[in-house]
C-alpha cells in the first residue's frame, strides 16, 4: 500500500461569513432597532475551519467541495491557499457561494442566519476517490450526506480514520455517525440517538452501537470521549469569549492533530478543549483559529473558576 499523501482530506461545507457584533442579545418587535458595534467579513464553514486548525498545526491538508462563481467562491479559494490546503478538487458552480450572517452578543453566542444555493450540493460522483485513498484521515460533516457517506466508506476501505461533524440526526444523518470511524458528535446527538437522558450514560449506550471512539462536544462543559469502554471528561478552559463562532469545528482540527500524534485519550480531549477555548477570544471561524504555541500557553496556566467558560 502507498504511502498516503495528506494528513487529512476535507469533505463538506465552506462559507463566507459576515460577523456582526451587537451590544445586547437582539429581539424582535416593533420599532425594534440595533446598531451594529463592530463587523467582519471572513470565511468559515464546518469542514474548511477544520481543516485551517489542522494545518495550523502543521498537518497536510487538502479540501473537496464547491464554491459558487463569485467573489465570496474567489475568497475562499484564496483563503485555502493562503493556509496551505490544496484546493485542486473544489469545484465552481454556476451559483453563489454560501453565506452567513453571524450575530454575536456581548457574551460570545452567536445566531447563524445562512443561506445556500441547491446548485453548491456535492454528489457521490463527484466525490474525489483518489484523493480520499490517499489520506491518513478523512474529515466529513453531513451537509451533503450521501457524498459524505461515499467518501467515508471509500476511506475505511483503505484504513484511513474517518472523523465527522454531525450536529443532529434529522433527515437520515444519523448514517453519518455508524459510517465515522471516529464520530464526533455535537451535545444533543447522543440523546437524540439512544433517548437516554444522562450525556455519559447516552455515550455509553452509543458504545454498544459502535466500536468508537466516539467524541460528544459540550460547548462551555467540555468535552466526553467515549474510548475501549472507559468514558473520560475534560472541562473547558476558563476564556474571556468574543465570538464562539467555529469553536466547535476548531475543537475537531485539533482532536485530528491530536490523534495523528498518537496523544492519549485525556491529552487529546485536553488538547482539543484549548484550541477551542483560544478560538473563542477572537472573531471568526477562520478567524479564530489557534497556533500551537497558544494552545500550549492555556494548557499551561492554572485552572481557576472564575469567569466564563469557552
């Protein structure tokens, strides 16, 4: 067998996103108006700021997708390139490219308001095999799941890792997780999945379903993985949030990292939970992304429990 190419191939969304900072939580009604304190154009997406982190940290990294025929598709390709990410399988729609309005209040939380074009979906034939072949991981979430599943399955067959992005179970996702090898899951999935109330005991469930390991996100509680029948936790590190846009997505990028440097199961839920915590300071998706030497910098401090939580 050949030696792989890349670290990790990406599979799935990119975006460009405007980020609108307000001074309070907005509502709704009449007369209702709310000047805008500061904003931000910058690109994002689920996949593309997973793959940013990882080269970040030093790993290979290529990316499949499509961007419309635009200026917001020219910056995204731009953007990639200027990371070190291959852009040699995204394709250019006759659409334009998705987009997002991020509404961030003073606290950090965000509401994404995002719109994308039917003509931007990746099919299974569409999916790169010999690029996905050539991979130690694939990285997938389920915005066009079929292609996703496709490509998960082209990769396991092959023995690369293959890690996703899966936000909830609507619509037939819930394939995404069986065809992970390593399925990082957002808060809710693993309740939606096993109707069990508790996080530890629905994660524990989930085992008895896949041999895992598998990964459940808690935004501000940290992070669970679930790994050889042993559930470990890691809190999240003590931030002051600007903007929690793609934190998530960041946390993923360096689990990879983690992973490929063979960290153990604590480390790599430590390592993960401070690049997402960094990511949190500052705005943006790919804006956020962290340096080693950052993360290494809030490993290093003491834990405290004053203040909020990435």
């Amino acid at each position: 067998m050949s030696v792989p190419t890349w670290d990790v191939v990406g599979l799935g969304e990119n975006s460009v996103d405007r980020i609108l900072r307000l001074p309070s939580r907005p509502g709704f009604g009449p007369g209702a108006k709310m000047r805008v304190q500061a904003q931000a154009l910058t690109v994002g997406g689920q996949v593309v700021t997973t793959l940013c982190t990882c080269t970040s940290l030093g790993l290979r990294a290529a990316y499949a997708g499509a961007v419309g025929h635009d200026a917001s598709g020219t910056l995204v390709r731009e953007e990639l390139t200027r990371r070190g990410i291959d852009i040699g399988a995204v394709l250019t729609r006759a659409a334009g490219t998705r987009e997002a309005v991020i509404l961030v209040e003073p606290a950090g939380e965000r509401l994404v308001l995002w719109s994308r074009d039917a003509a931007l979906a990746l099919r299974p034939s569409e999916v790169p095999a010999d690029l996905v072949r050539r991979t130690r991981v694939l990285h997938v979430d389920a915005v066009d799941l079929d292609a996703a599943v496709h490509a998960a399955q082209l990769a396991r067959a092959v023995g690369a890792i293959v890690t996703c992005d899966l936000d909830d179970v609507e619509d037939g996702r819930a394939a995404l997780f069986q065809a992970a090898t390593h399925p990082i899951l957002a808060e809710g999935v693993p309740s939606a999945l096993t109707g069990e109330g508790d996080a530890v005991q629905a994660l524990l469930a989930l085992g008895r379903r896949h041999p895992g390991p598998i990964c459940v996100t808690r935004g501000a509680r940290g992070a669970l993985l679930l790994e050889e029948g042993r559930v470990h936790q890691c809190p999240a590190p003590t931030v002051q949030p600007v903007d929690t846009t793609g934190a998530g997505d960041v946390f993923r990028g360096a689990y990879i990292a983690a992973r490929l440097e063979g960290m153990g199961p604590d480390n790599v839920l430590r390592f993960a939970a401070a690049a997402a915590a960094v990511s949190c300071t500052r705005v943006g998706a790919v804006g956020g992304v962290p340096t080693r030497a950052e993360i290494d910098a809030l490993l290093c401090q003491p834990p405290t429990s004053d203040g909020p939580s990435a």
